[in-house]
C-alpha cells in the first residue's frame, strides 16, 4: 500500500546532498545593485534553502550569478549555480536543476586536471559532482551517477574531508541498490562504517549507520538492520541530535512495520487481488491480521510517534505521523486514523511548495482512499479527497515538477475510477501516462499503463486492454533491478505492486478468442472445457508467469538473480526426452487455466477449469494439512482426487495417445506446496505417482539439462544426527541420517563425508573449494519459507541462510562445466503457516547453481527417509533411468510397503528430471 509515493519521499531523504556551498576562500565580488556582495547573496540564499523557502532562494542565488560573472569570478559564478541546481531539484524540476549543474561543470571544466587544482576549487568541484550525481539518478542515468559519485570520493578524498567522503559513499551505495547491487551496497556500507569506527562521534556516522540499516531492510536482513540501526539511535542520543533522531526512529519503525507486513503475507497467497494501483488490500475488512504482525504494527507506531515528537522540520514531522496512520489502517484502527488524518490535513497546507510536499500531500489522500475503501465511511469525503489530489496537480504545475504532476494525476484518475467516472479516469490516466513517458518515469508510467488497461477491460475493450498490459508488464521487466529498491522506507509490497499486472495480463490473454475479440461478453467457461485461444496468446501467457515467478524470487532474494546459461524446457521435450510432457496450471482470480506441453507438438493446448482462487486455495490448504497427518489418508485421497480432476483428468486421453511416461509440472501458488505425485485418480484408484514420473520445473527454462553420467559419479555427504540447540531453538535428533550416509557411500564409493562436528561451513567451503563434487548430499534439519532470513539448513555451529549457502554451493563451481548435477536436501520442511515456503525450496534450487534439487516438502520420519535415499541411489545407478525415474520407483518401493503418503509423498524433484 502506498508504496511509490513514499518510495518518492525516502529516496529523497537517502540522496544525502551536500550543504549549500559556501565558498569563503575565493575572491569576493565588489558591489551590486543591491549592495550585497555575490558571497552575502549566497549566504542569504543558503538561509531560504534551510528555511525551506526554495522559490525565494532561487531569485536570490540568480542574483548571485549574474554578479559573479560581472565581476569575472568563475569559481564563484559555478559554484552559485551548483547551489541554484540543489535549490531548484527541491523544487522538483529536475531537468532545469541538471541544466544548471552542467552550465556549472562547463566552467570547472576549463581547469579539470584535478591536480593542479586548489582546495577551494576542488571543494566546489567535489560538491558539484556530488549534486550531479543525485539529479543523474533521478533522470535515470544510474552507472553516470554512480561514476560522478566515484569522482566526488576521490577528491575528498585528496582533499582528506571526512564527512564529504562518507556523504559521497552512502550516496554511491544508493545507486548501486538501483542497478540492482544490493549485497555490494551493503558490503561497500559496512567496509565504510568499519573505517569510521575509531573516529570520533558525529552526525555523519549516525547517518551512515542508518544508511546502513536502510540497505539491511532492503535485502530482508531486518535482524540485523534493527540492531544497526539500534546503534546509530543510541549514538544520536549521545549527541543529543533530535533531526537525526527522529530519523532513525522512522527507520526503526519501518522495519516493525516490514516486519508485521512479512507476517500478513505469509497467511495469504491469493486474497483478494489488487485489481488497480490505488485499491488497498486493507479494503477488505475480514483480511486477517495475525497476532506476530499486530506486535511488529504496535511498535512501529510507537517508534513513529517518537519520531513526530521529536522531528524539528514540519515535513519531517508529517511523514513520521503519515507512516503512522498508514499502520493505523492496516490495523484496522479506524478512530485513531480518523483523528490522525485530521491532524496531518492543515500542517499540509503549512508547508513550502516542493516536490516533497507535493508527494506528501498525495501520500495523505492515498491514505484517505484506503480509509474511505476499508470504512465507507461519510468522511472523508470523496470531494475531499479529490481536492487534495487537485492541489497537488496544481502545485506540480507552478513550479514545474512533471514527476509530482504524472503522479497526481493518474492518482485522481484512480480516484475518479473508484467512483465510477470512466470517462474522467481514462482520460486523467492518458494525461499522467503521457508526462511520465515523456520523462521516462518508468516506475509511474507502469502503474497508468496498469490503470488504463483495467479500464478498457471493464469498458469491454479486451483488445485495447492487452495492449496497456503488455505495456505495463514490458515496462516492469525493465525495472526489473529497481523493483526492490522502488520502496525503501517501507518494505515493497510485491503482491500488491506487481503481482496483479502480471496475473490481470494473463486472465486477458486466456480468454477464449470469441470474449477477447469482444463478440460474446461475459461467457463462463464450463469445467474442465478445452477452449479456443491463440497460439500467440498461450505462448505469451506462459513467458508472463516465468517472468512473475523469476520476479517473484528475485523480491525473496531482495536482490537481482543472476541467470544461468538456461535450456528452453520445449527444446527438451521436443528433442532430448519425447516421453516428457510439460503442464503449466495458472491460478486465476475466478478460475483455473491449464496450458499443456506435449513432445514434438509446436501448438499448446489449453484447458479451463472453472474454479475461483480462493476455493481452490481453501482446499490446497486442508490437503496440505492431511498429508501431514498419518491417519488422514482418506481425506488426502478425497481431496487429492479433486485436484486431480482439475489438473489431470482433462489432459489424460492427450498423455496416453502421446505414450507420456513423465510428467514435468511448472506450478504456480500454492498449488507448490503440494507434492504432485499424491494426485488420487479416484477412477483409476492410483496415484499420480503410480502413473508417471514426476518433476518439477521453477520456470520454462533449466540449468544446462543433460542426462546423468553416472560413471563419473562422486558425492560430498553431510548431515547432523544429534540434538542440537542453536540460536534459542532446539532440534532433535536424526537417528537414521548416519545409515542414510553410509548407504549412499556404499552406492558412490567416492565420496566424502562431513558428519556432525565437521558439518561446518568452513569444511564445506573447503570440500567444495578442492573437488568438483557431481552429488551433494545433506541430510539434517532445514526450514523453507517464503522469508529468506528464515530459510535455512542445520549444521553442527549455525544455522546456514540461503544466501550463504548459495554462495558455499557456487564457490567450487563457478564454471558451468562443474556445475553440481544434483542437490540433495532431506529432513527438511516447510514453514507451517506459511502459504509462500516452498519460494526457499525455489530458491535453493535456483541459487544453489544445481541441475536437480530432491527436498522434502515436510520432514517425516528418518528412518524411512534413509529406505528411500538408499532405493534412489540404487536405481540411479541404472543407466536407462532419469532421475525422476529413479524417484518414482524409490517412492513406490515406500508406497507398496506401507501405502500412508505421509511417508513416501514430501519427496520433491526440481529442475532437471533427465
């Protein structure tokens, strides 16, 4: 909720500019007109910048130009126009202010030999560079803003200003989060907060320890971000510094705040959809909100009443009260955001016209719209709303700031949608798409584009409609790098921003052709009813799900992935294994589409099941449930048998014709945290897996798939069999994991093992380090979840995090020649709760750099999960077996002596099957 307009204000705040330059050193100018020398003139419009008096200030350092150069005083004369461009940016108008900045580097160009340079003019130089850098950022210019920030610590560093080096870093480690190098932004922070350690106190280092705990927010590390974040609020209390302060305690309380949002998303997959940019998943009353976010939401909103308290700028202490009453909604506090929102309205209109509080004033109407959607209360009233979305406009008008203009516009478009003004919403929609393109603002341009295609589709223009969402969806692919870094303050909300393009995309482009020709409105597809849709269409749909689900572990990562060299999953099952068929299940807000692969077929086939989201997920989550529990195997044969009927039964007589011996699923929701080997074909009395070999696909492409080499075979095995208690938690026992080792030792004789006290980081990193392993095996315990912080595997000293344990895996395989062929995890679960877990297995799988992953959905007893390994490893020794072979018959070895899916279900193949 909200997230770009604060995004637009943080990032404002996180751009640390330099002060106002005042140039002592040089020459003075002799008289004005006014009789103010051009340095007094600077002074003075370096009060009206702090004083927040920007319009006045830029009239007075204009006057400051013009006498710098009568008096033929160059430096001075660049200098004063690097301070208009500072002033002017405040504005908003961000063009014009880089205009300034490049008429002020065009002077100090004629002296650019850094080394015969003065200090004065290097300062000026310096600062001017640092000003550069944050309007390149803005005009989307990231690598020249990252090169003129580069520049700016140099000379600083020449020139051995401290806190102008420091300034000039955190601003550096601003644009690489933007390229999309949050992990390099955040070892550049640390690698500066350790060489300012020694130094003494001050308000940089507060600020460059908040900056650091910003970018730790950023990269899901909120642990770790609070305890940083703790120190820099302990240091600004030792300095006694109220700004800084209050601004940490914002900080502080936007980590609660992402800290109670993580805990809202981890018990909701598909509520109910965000189907425009400003509809607010709060509007839906019944949203439950568990006891873990409602503590996070309580203290953040003490934290955010501190820092109202103590903030000394009027805007400072309006954003503070803003985020505040932004938890209040989410809370469900509905008479605390009535009086807060009364409160923040007429400290608005006390405020100096700049983009700041032009963004501010948006942030409260969005805020009312929420309010209004959640309540529909009388008051506020849509008018009300309305007219503060039209000062906005106004605002952005007169002093040029076409961002803030773009913004507010298709914000009252939104609003005028909300209220049923088609007419008004589509053509404020076209207006605000028209400015952000015009000024390349892809990050509000995607949320129009969004707008208007939602207004089409409701108006009946299907065609019309899939032209702005594929607008909307290619412009997010190329924001791709940005998407976490559009909301720093507040953690993004990927389901809300993102998610709904993608989804809303693909719902148009799996209508039958007849609704998307707009011939036949409002037909509802019959159960499990094969339809017409165009080949185009179905291929589209199918990359626009790969890509939301790249996106989707690239927001768990909180950082850019990296892809492999990757294998087209069609090429595989067109030419290397004809006997593969591939099945696409899409969730949909009102029904079930199912998009079928078959080998050596160029055309799709598509089926629709007519089920809403929110039925199919109430029954996801009781099966998930059952097959936990041994004695459930009924209720896991009943409602395993409905999934079957959706996503099987409709394909059959296609599998059998093509002789289809596996079957490769790319899934989608929570239809992932289900094993698709359980599917009950009630007809038939057979599970899938009794059926065919199973496997699954993280995308439409895979990691450099070949059939494995079994002669070349070699195994590093690691496990943990005793109790241990790491971190507050206590893990029991794996009785059985040393027979697993030892049998797998017994069917790869090359292998190595790392049991117990020498499972440790360091000795994997070393194994990994000296041999090319083809197998690794690791047997202990391991949580998934949808948090990255919270995934995890269990050696003897630590809890390893899936980042680190990427980067163990990766570090003896950098090549893809030693890339390992298959990754075992057993003993390991999904978070209960937790309807997005099986992103860590995902994730894993993905970043690991293996061809396969085999994992556990839950953890079941050892003892039999050491039978199956065993029975794997065997068969895969037969040369004429995949490894989804060789896991079928592993598990129905299981199956056939016991039969409880409990035991022979949790087990999971990704990636490579062959």
């Amino acid at each position: 909720m909200l997230a770009l307009v604060t995004a637009l204000l943080v990032i404002f705040e996180f751009n640390l500019n330099p002060a106002i330059q005042i140039a002592v050193p040089f020459a003075q100018a002799k008289g004005t007109s006014n009789q103010l020398n051009p340095q007094s003139l600077v002074e003075q419009g370096q009060k009206l910048y702090e004083a927040g008096d920007y319009t006045q200030a830029v009239k007075i350092l204009q006057q400051a130009i013009e006498a710098f150069q009568a008096s033929g005083d160059q430096l001075g004369q660049a200098m004063a126009l690097s301070n208009l461009a500072l002033v002017v940016k405040q504005l908003g108008q961000i063009q014009t202010s880089y205009n300034y900045i490049t008429k002020s580097l065009a002077i100090l160009q004629t002296n650019r030999n850094v080394k015969t340079r003065n200090f004065a003019s290097l300062q000026v130089l310096a600062q001017t560079l640092e000003i550069e850098g944050s309007l390149l950022l803005e005009l989307g210019r990231t690598q020249q803003a990252l090169d003129s920030w580069k520049q700016a610590v140099r000379i600083y560093t020449q020139l051995g200003d401290e806190v102008g080096r420091v300034r000039s870093s955190i601003n550096l480690a601003q644009a690489e989060q933007t390229l999309g190098l949050y992990r390099q932004a955040q070892t550049n922070l640390e690698q500066l907060v350790d060489s300012v350690v020694k130094q003494p106190d001050s308000v940089i280092k507060i600020t460059l320890l908040r900056s650091l705990g910003d970018v730790l927010q950023l990269v899901g590390e909120l642990d770790k971000s609070e305890e940083v974040l703790q120190k820099s609020h302990a240091l600004a209390q030792k300095l006694r510094s109220p700004d800084q302060l209050a601004a940490t305690l914002l900080s502080l309380g936007n980590i609660h705040r992402a800290l109670g949002n993580r805990a809202n998303e981890q018990l909701n997959t598909f509520s109910e959809e965000r189907l425009t940019p400003l509809q607010c998943r709060i509007s839906n009353a019944q949203h439950p909100i568990s006891r873990e976010a409602s503590g996070a939401y309580q203290q953040a909103v003490q934290y955010y009443e501190q820092a109202a308290t103590l903030a000394k700028s009027p805007v400072g202490q309006i954003q503070a009260k803003l985020n505040q009453l932004s938890v209040l909604l989410e809370m469900h506090n509905w008479s605390q955001a009535r009086l807060l929102s009364a409160d923040i309205q007429p400290r608005l209109n006390q405020l100096p016209v700049n983009q700041t509080a032009i963004f501010t004033r948006i942030n409260l109407a969005q805020n009312l719209v929420c309010f209004k959607q959640a309540t529909n209360a009388d008051i506020p009233g849509w008018r009300e709303i309305a007219q503060n979305f039209a000062t906005a406009i106004k605002q952005a008008r007169s002093i040029g700031d076409q961002r803030s203009e773009a913004y507010a516009l298709g914000a009252l478009g939104a609003l005028y949608l909300e209220t049923k003004d088609l007419a008004n919403a589509q053509k404020l929609s076209e207006q605000a798409l028209k400015i952000a393109q015009s000024m390349q603002l892809a990050d509000i341009a995607y949320l129009w584009q969004w707008q208007l295609g939602y207004i089409l589709k409701i108006t009946g223009d299907i065609q019309g409609a899939i032209a702005y969402y594929d607008q909307a969806y290619k412009t997010l692919q190329s924001l791709r790098n940005d998407l976490v870094a559009l909301n720093p303050d507040i953690q993004f909300s990927f389901r809300d921003n993102v998610e709904p393009v993608y989804r809303q995309y693909v719902d148009l482009l799996l209508l039958p052709e007849n609704r998307a020709s707009g011939i036949v409105k409002n037909q509802q597809p019959t159960n499990n009813k094969q339809l017409t849709t165009n080949q185009k269409n179905l291929q589209q749909a199918r990359d626009v799900i790969e890509a939301l689900q790249f996106t989707e572990l690239e927001n768990f990562f909180r950082e850019a992935c990296l892809r492999p060299v990757p294998k087209q999953i069609d090429e595989v099952v067109d030419k290397t294994d004809t006997t593969a068929a591939v099945i696409y299940p899409i969730i949909l807000k009102d029904r079930l589409e199912i998009i079928l692969k078959l080998p050596t077929e160029s055309n799709l086939y598509h089926y629709t099941t007519n089920q809403r989201a929110n039925e199919i997920e109430k029954d996801l989550e009781k099966l998930q449930y059952f097959l936990t529990q041994p004695d459930r195997i009924n209720l896991v044969k009943k409602i395993s048998g409905k999934v079957y009927n959706w996503l099987i039964q409709p394909l059959e007589n296609k599998l059998k014709n093509k002789n289809i011996k596996t079957l490769v699923f790319v899934l989608d929701g929570s239809l992932r945290n289900i094993p698709m080997a359980v599917l009950y074909d009630q007809q038939d009395q057979k599970f899938l897996i009794q059926k065919y070999a199973i496997a699954i696909a993280p995308g439409l492409q895979l990691i450099d798939p070949k059939p494995l080499q079994k002669r070349t075979f070699n195994a590093l095995t690691a496990g943990v069999s005793k109790e241990r208690k790491i971190e507050g938690r206590t893990f029991s026992p794996l009785t059985h994991v040393e027979v697993e080792l030892e049998t797998i030792q017994s069917a790869i004789p090359k292998t190595e093992e790392l049991l117990n006290q020498t499972f440790t980081p360091k000795n994997v990193q070393n194994q990994m380090q000296a041999v090319p392993y083809t197998v690794v095996h690791i047997a202990t315990h391991g949580l998934f979840s949808s948090n990255a912080e919270k995934t995890f595997i269990l050696t003897w000293n630590q809890l390893l995090k899936v980042k680190d344990f990427d980067k163990l895996l990766r570090l003896g395989n950098s090549s893809q020649s030693r890339a390992i062929e298959l990754l075992v995890l057993s003993a390991c679960q999904t978070a209960l709760g937790d309807k997005r877990a099986t992103l860590g297995l995902a994730g894993i799988a993905v970043r690991a750099g293996a061809r396969s992953t085999l994992a556990t959905l839950w953890s079941v007893d050892d003892e039999s999960t050491a039978v199956l390994m065993s029975k794997f490893y065997d068969e895969l020794e037969n040369p004429t077996l995949t490894k989804a072979d060789a896991l079928r018959r592993a598990q129905l070895s299981l199956l056939e002596s016991d039969g409880i899916p409990y035991l022979w279900a949790p087990y999971v193949l990704v990636g490579n099957w062959l």
